[in-house]
C-alpha cells in the first residue's frame, strides 16, 4: 500500500504534459520526490521486487533534482562589469516601503515590476534618481503596464511581443558606456495556469515558448530573461522554453540552496513554489544570485548579477 502515493504522484507527473490538473500537482515535484525518499525507506525491508519498484518511482520522481545536487557555481574571473538586475512581484499592492528602503541602499542597474497596483510603481525619489530610463515613458503604442522596467541606462528597442499579451512581455536593449556592452533583457509576467483551467495553461506555455524563441535571437546570446513565469522547473513549458532558446537556469547554479521558493513566501522551508526565474544565454555568466522579503507582497524578489 504504501508504493500507491509513490505511484500515484509518479502517474501525475508523466501526465502533465497532457492535462493541466497533472500540470498544476507537477509544480510540486521537490515535495513528491522527499515524500518518495521517505516511502523507500520504509519499504526497503520488504520484498525484493517491492524495493526495485519502488526504486524504480522514486527515481523517476527525483531525477530533475539531480541537477541542485552540485556545488555552487563559482564566479569566473572577467574584468566585464556585471550587470545587477532584481524583479520583484508587487502583488497589486502600492505600499513597499521596506523593499524600496533596502534598495535604495544598494540599488540594482536594473529593476523589474511585475503585478503591478493601478497607475504602476512609483519609486522614492532617492531610487528613481538612480534609475532615471523606465519602460512606462517609451513610445511604444501598446500597454505594458503590466510589466515594468526601471533602468540606470537608456532603453533602447523596448517593445512588446506581437500576439503573445504584449502587456505582460517586454523586451529592451540596454547598453552601457561602449556601443557592443549590450544586455538583451526579457521581462515577463505570464498568464496564471488556474482560470479558465485549460487554455489558460495552453497560453501560458505559448508565452513561454515565445519568449524562448526570442531570447535565441538575441546578439552574442547575452541575454537575461526574468520575471515571474507561473511555472515550476518541473513543468513541461518551462523545459521547452529553455530549450527553444538555448537557456540556463541560474537556480541549479546554487546547488540545494537554488530550490528556494520564491511563491508563497509565508510558506516556511522548501514547502513553496520556484515561479520567479532568471534565465540567462550563453553570452553571459552568473556572478551572484539572491531572494529578498518584501513583506508587502507574497513574492520574495529575486536578484542577479549576470556578466558576458
């Protein structure tokens, strides 16, 4: 009896692909894998072909964690610069203090919003003076207030994604002192995959696809995508995202310390949800990565120092 959850979680998985309830119970893989750990251990006295299938489950569950199971990443030396990026999910919610507080401190080069309260995010005066560019100011014909970008140099090419809810997808060019010091930034807030059940999920991963096939495009492969994706490493639009644009997950880069959720932060432990993401393209390494609290949102933030 006690291989039916291992089984049953193994079945769900295999099936989310195919159907967004199997998808959404998927987003929870990292829980099913330790309860499967837990399960072997307590059928391993039993019988020989009881303990090879449930080997055979739990290996199945926890293979994708194998990745987080590395030492963290060690920063290559470069004499570039590095780029300092942070992207925080306001939940809707205009007072952020606290956040702007810490930030003002040690501001980043960059800084995304998604969710953002009616009107948008407005920052203390101290920050915006420190990130003058933001996306809100560019002629672009279309809305994305949904999305927004605060930036400490001029955005160049900022547009949306045709098709693809350009309110939620933005996309800038952004160059520092020489010409060919460009970063490609993809900023992303993609659609919940709750209401209406199916084809909110089947929207979600065209996003994701879109956005993976335009970060493929960018010069030199220097380009980050960040934001809040609505998606779990486990899910099956996240995988063809990466692929289609030849990306990597900075979070395995920190080994077990990457698994981190970043959804709900009430949560305590592991128990949350890994849907705030930074990807980056080979044109670019990690130097740090980090979550921050903002206690006025359900999000922690997530912050990058990415170099060429």
């Amino acid at each position: 009896m006690l291989l039916v959850p291992i089984a049953a979680a193994a079945l769900l998985v295999a099936l989310a692909p195919y159907h967004w309830l199997a998808d959404l119970a998927a987003s929870f893989r990292h829980c099913m894998a330790a309860g499967a750990l837990i399960v072997l251990a307590l059928i391993w006295r039993g019988g020989r072909h009881l303990r090879w299938i449930g080997l055979v489950l739990a290996g199945y569950l926890i293979w994708p964690l194998l990745a987080y199971l590395q030492w963290p990443a060690t920063a290559q030396a470069t004499s570039a610069p590095a780029w300092r990026v942070l992207s925080i999910n306001l939940a809707q919610q205009s007072d952020h203090a606290a956040l702007f507080a810490r930030l003002a401190a040690d501001p980043p080069d960059l800084l995304l919003f998604t969710e953002l309260p009616n009107g948008g995010a407005n920052l203390p005066p101290d920050l915006a003076a420190r990130l003058p560019h933001r996306s809100m100011e560019m002629p672009l014909g279309r809305s994305i207030y949904d999305v927004q970008l605060y930036s400490r140099w001029p955005l160049r090419d900022l547009t949306g994604i045709e098709g693809v809810a350009a309110q939620q997808v933005l996309t800038a060019r952004i160059c520092r002192d020489m010409p060919d010091d460009c970063l490609t930034l993809i900023g992303m807030h993609a659609q919940m995959p709750l209401a209406p059940p199916g084809p909110a999920g089947a929207k979600r991963d065209r996003q994701l696809l879109a956005v993976g096939e335009l970060a493929r495009q960018a010069p030199n492969g220097r380009v980050l995508l960040i934001g809040d994706l609505n998606a779990t490493p486990w899910s099956p639009g996240f995988r063809a995202m990466l692929e289609a644009g030849g990306l990597r997950d900075t979070a395995p880069m920190l080994g077990l310390a990457g698994l981190a959720p970043t959804w709900p932060s009430w949560l305590p432990g592991w128990l949350g949800l890994n849907i705030d993401h930074a990807l980056i393209g080979r044109g670019l390494t990690l130097r740090q990565r980090g979550l921050v609290d903002d206690p006025a949102s359900d999000h922690r933030a997530l912050w990058v120092e990415v170099a060429p």
